[in-house]
C-alpha cells in the first residue's frame, strides 16, 4: 500500500518554509554582491569578484546534489564573503574632500571644553571656498539652549539633521555628523550602507554649516527648539566632545541606516539611543519632528505645522547671510519653548 501524501496544513507548512529560505537566500546573495562591489578591491577586481560569487552560487544551489549540501555550500560562500567584509578597516589617512579634510577634538577641562577645528569657510559657492578654522573654550555650565535643524535637499521624506548648543554669552557651536568623502565621491545612500564612508563630526560656525545649506545650497532648512534640561544638554555637549576624540584616535563607519546624522544623535536626555531605533520616524528622518513633537522635545504650545512655519529659516537666513549676528538673526520669531504635559502630532 503506497504512502498516502502528508496533510495539507504539513504541506503548507513546508511551502511556507522553502518561501522563506529562498527568500533568506536572494537578500544573502544580493547583500553579498553588494559588499563585493562596493569593498575595497581594486574597481575591476570587484567586477569580477561579483561575477565569481553569482557563478559559484548558481552552481551550488542549482546543480549540487543533494539540495542540503548546495545551500550548506552557499551558507559557506556567505560566510566567506562577510568575514571578509568585516574586516574591511576604516581610516584617518586617506585623499579626503577638502571640506571634511580636517577632523575636530576636543578638550575638557572641569566645565571648560576647548573645541578644536571648528569649521568657518569663506565660501564663493558651496564648492569653491577658502577652508578656515579656528578654537573655542565654552563654558559647559553656562549651556542655555539646544537646538535642531532638518535640512531637505530635496522634496523627499529624508533630510540632513544638525544640533547646536547655544551659550549665556551668545556663542553657538554647531555640529553635523556626516559622511567623510574622499576627493572623487559623491555621497551615495546605498553605498553608505557598505562601508564606503567614514564617520565624522563636523563642528563648524553656524556661517558655514546652516548658511552653506540656506544660502549656498538651496535647501529647505527649519530650525526647532528641543525642550530638555541643563544636565541633559551637558551631557549631550560632553558626549559629543567625547565622540569628536574618538574618531579622531579611531575611525568608525558611516551607515546610512545604522549610524548616521540622526541615529548617532542622543536622546534629549541625553542617553545614547539603542541598537534599535525608538520609532520609524528616526530612520525615515523627514518625519522626526513628528517623533520629537509626540515626544515632549519641543514646544507644546503651539501645533507642530506652526512651529515648522516659524522654524523655516531660509529667508532670515539669506537676509542675515554673513552678517556676524547670524545666529541670532536666524532665531527672530522663533518662541522660546512652552513646555506642557502632553503633546499631540499635528
């Protein structure tokens, strides 16, 4: 008597487990393309380094018998390929762009901070400039206000974002953490994900970093205020003193998922955030604000589409352009913030 065929539930069990295998091993082997072409092989190498690895996996998962050995034979491929590509170092050392080309440090003291390298270029255009420099001492107990800047390069759900650290004495300090290209590239958000960028802090004037982006740029800057406490600015400031020396001793990677200018940011407690995004909103970044607003983070006095109003900068931004009251201009009509119990999305 033959064996009668399993229950369908068991067959239906089986297909979803052969669907979710296949589909485990079309991201591996799309993963592992990538990382081949995007490592740090010489650029023909690399072409053929992909074209090797799809042969090799074709030839596994097709033609070798039994079908067991053939994905075991793929997992090993894989393997192969992600050591390699963990291995794959960062570095201070190479041809970077000139406006990346300087790494800041700082120096801390008691509550006297010594930022190093603060960037404030004399720019023409946003890429013909005189690179310039110079050093601050803050006051780290004299910290009165923390705010965040979105800027939109396009009309996309993503956007660049920014903090600065305002001072009784008016001083600003603004840092942007971005990618660091080397002389020929350009930023590219798939490549970023694959170890083509290092990490950097920039710190710079708010002259160069917002008004490069408002003036120079073209892009759709908004200014909001972040409602925190002193102790949590500090240790947002003395976090960011701390990942400015770190780079500077050790390089990191840049990951446009992972790390980038918005994950890397602390929370407005300042507390590193978790391997884990706190909310969709921080990876598609267009929409942070919403998170921030939901939050408590900013001002809950008024509806987020008017504090977005309010914060949209670009106009005093090129009224006020090189005038040394820029920061201060940029900041008219933007209230100082109202703290509430609740907030709600708008």
């Amino acid at each position: 008597m033959a064996d009668s065929k399993p229950a369908w539930w068991v067959r239906t069990i089986r297909l979803i487990g052969w669907i979710v295998l296949w589909f485990f091993i079309l991201f591996a082997a799309l993963w592992c393309a990538l990382a081949l072409y995007y490592s740090n092989l010489p650029a023909l190498l690399r072409l053929w380094a992909v074209a090797a690895f799809a042969a090799a996996s074709i030839a596994v998962l097709f033609f070798m018998k039994p079908r067991r050995r053939g994905i075991g034979a793929f997992l090993a491929l894989v393997t192969i390929v992600l050591v390699y590509w963990l291995m794959i170092p960062p570095s201070n050392t190479r041809q970077w762009r000139k406006d990346v080309s300087v790494l800041p440090w700082a120096d801390v003291e008691g509550n006297k901070a010594t930022i190093h390298n603060i960037r404030n270029s004399d720019y023409r255009t946003a890429t013909d400039f005189d690179l310039q420099h110079y050093d601050r001492t803050y006051d780290v107990d004299q910290l009165r206000s923390l705010d965040f800047f979105m800027s939109f390069w396009a009309p996309i759900p993503f956007c660049h974002t920014m903090l600065t650290f305002g001072f009784e004495n008016g001083d600003f300090l603004c840092v942007s953490i971005e990618t660091r290209p080397e002389e020929h590239e350009a930023f590219d958000p798939l490549a970023a994900c694959f170890k083509q960028f290092e990490l950097i802090y920039v710190a710079g004037d708010e002259r160069d970093l917002v008004r490069l982006r408002t003036n120079l740029r073209d892009e759709a800057v908004y200014l909001f205020r972040i409602n925190t406490t002193p102790e949590a600015m500090r240790r947002i400031f003395l976090r960011y003193c701390t990942r400015m020396n770190e780079l500077k001793a050790t390089p990191e990677w840049y990951c446009t998922l992972t790390r980038n200018c918005t994950t890397d940011i602390p929370r407005k407690d300042g507390r590193d955030r978790g391997f884990l995004p706190e909310s969709w909103k921080v990876l598609i970044n267009g929409f942070v604000d919403q998170f921030l607003y939901n939050q408590g983070s900013l001002d809950q006095s008024l509806p987020l589409h008017e504090l977005r109003k309010l914060g949209h900068i670009n106009t005093r931004a090129q009224n006020a352009d090189l005038d040394p009251e820029f920061s201060r201009l940029i900041r008219v009509g933007i209230p100082e913030i109202q703290p509430a119990a609740t907030g709600r999305e708008q």
